[in-house]
C-alpha cells in the first residue's frame, strides 16, 4: 500500500471513529434529554402533590381553628355555667345558714312559752315554793340558752343560786313578812 492509500485508509478509519464517537455522543444526549425530561416530569408531579398537600394542611388548619373557636366558645361558656352554680352554692348555703339560725330561734322560742307557761302557772298557783322552784328552773334554762348563744363571752350570769332565790324568796307570798299589797290590815 502506497502513502496515499494507506494515507486515504487512516482517513476513512478516522472518520468511522468520529462517526461512532458522533453517534455516541448523540445518543448520550439522547439519553441526557429524555433523563432531563423524565426529572422535569417528575419534579412537575412532586410540585403538583406538594401543592395538594399544602392545601390539605391548610384545610386541616382551618379545621383545627374552626374547633379551636368552638372550644374556647365551650370552656367559657363552662366557666359561666360554673360561676352561677359557685353563686347558687353560696346562695344555698347562706338559706340552710338562715334556716339553722330560724330554727335555733323557733326552738328557744318554743322553750321560752314553755317558761313563761310554766310561770304563769305557778303565779296563778300562787304558791311560793311553786314559784321559787319555777323561777329557778327558769334562771337554770335561760343560763343555759345563754351560755349557747355566746360561749367566747364573758359570763355575766350570777353563779350564786342563793342571789337569784332571795329576790324571788322575797317576793314569795308565803313569806309572812311580806303582805300582799292588795290586803287590808
């Protein structure tokens, strides 16, 4: 083979490689096109389901304020409800404080007709151990009533029965020093 041809075969040689090196690089930027688009498409999708997702969260953020609203609206509507009833309980609980006090007073004043009975009967009687024995039982029971109205007090009570039965004693129409002023001499 002469310079030429061999000249002219390295050529054809050089330019079957540079076709395959040609052709190979068309099909890498095939491949590269088709590996930009599949990416483009997937990251078209990926934007398209971020965006549902972010709407979905924004419903449900909605939602929650929505129910975060109606809670609130809830517990103060609870706190009312519980106020009227703390204010109810106090009301309650100042009646049955009342109520204790009228019948505490109903009781005394059942005992204190019960004494005054008893006086008048014994003045009626007109007796004068009757007498002294029912102004004693009532000193008794009136101390007594006394001493449950107000324990922290003082005691101004006289503690001395002989005090309280020498007026009474006195005053007995059984005392022959003492007339009835009714009477004549």
């Amino acid at each position: 083979m002469s310079g030429i041809e061999e000249l002219q075969q390295r050529v054809v040689e050089a330019e079957k490689k540079f076709g395959l090196i040609n052709e190979q690089r068309a099909k890498y930027s095939e491949r590269l096109t088709d590996l930009i688009g599949a990416i483009e498409t997937r990251i078209t999708d990926q934007q398209a389901e971020i965006a549902r997702h972010t709407a979905e969260v924004e419903r449900q953020t909605d939602e929650i304020a929505r129910h975060t609203s109606e809670i609130e609206r809830q517990t103060g509507e609870i706190e009312r409800q519980t106020s009227e009833i703390e204010r109810q309980a106090g009301e309650i609980a100042s009646r049955d404080e009342d109520l204790a006090i009228l019948r505490q007073d109903s009781a005394e004043n059942k005992l204190l007709r019960g004494m005054l009975h008893s006086l008048l009967q014994a003045i009626e009687a007109g007796g004068g151990d009757t007498l002294s024995e029912t102004m004693q039982g009532m000193d008794g029971k009136i101390s007594s009533l006394l001493a449950e109205q107000s324990p922290a007090a003082p005691d101004d009570t006289v503690d001395e029965p002989e005090a309280l039965e020498a007026p009474a004693a006195e005053m007995s129409p059984a005392d022959p020093q003492h007339d009835d002023p009714t009477e004549d001499t």
